[in-house]
C-alpha cells in the first residue's frame, strides 16, 4: 500500500496525475478524512438531541450552545436516521 500523502504533495499532484497513481479505494479514503471537524460532538450533540426531543426550536438551541444557526440545521440533518447510508 502506498504511504499516506500530506496535504502539501495532493496539492502539487494534479488530478488526473492523482488518478492514475492511487486506486479510488485510496482516493474516496483521503477525501473522507479531509475538511474542518463538526463544531458539535459528544456531549453537545447529546445536549441538542434532549433539546430537540423537548420541543425547542433550532434558534433557541443555537443560542443555549453558542453556535450559529446553520451549524445547529447542519447538526440535526446528520443525526437524522434517514440520512443514514443504505445498503444494498
């Protein structure tokens, strides 16, 4: 298996280039692991499901745990059950 490339070598790779030296398997992997971490986890996540469950809305809650609004909608559309990847 090929090492793991930094940010600095996929940047200076183009993308075809890329494409021809990894597999998809190799490339849908370094793509998943990119981008910024989810503002909400753990405890906080847990805090606007219970809020959610109790009726509050996405504004009230976006102001009891100090994010933004888009952040909360964001949030809530990823803990949907429906929005879970289904297999065939």
């Amino acid at each position: 298996m090929a090492k793991e490339l930094t940010v600095r070598e996929m940047a200076s790779m183009g993308g075809r280039a890329r494409a021809k030296a990894y597999s998809k398997a190799q490339l849908r992997t370094w793509g998943k692991q990119g981008g910024r971490p989810h503002k909400l986890t753990g405890k906080s996540l847990e805090r606007l499901r219970r809020m959610l469950a109790a009726g509050k809305t996405h504004s009230e809650i976006s102001k009891r745990l100090g994010v933004s609004l888009r952040t909360v909608g964001r949030a809530v559309t990823r803990t949907k059950p429906e929005n879970a990847v289904k297999t065939m």
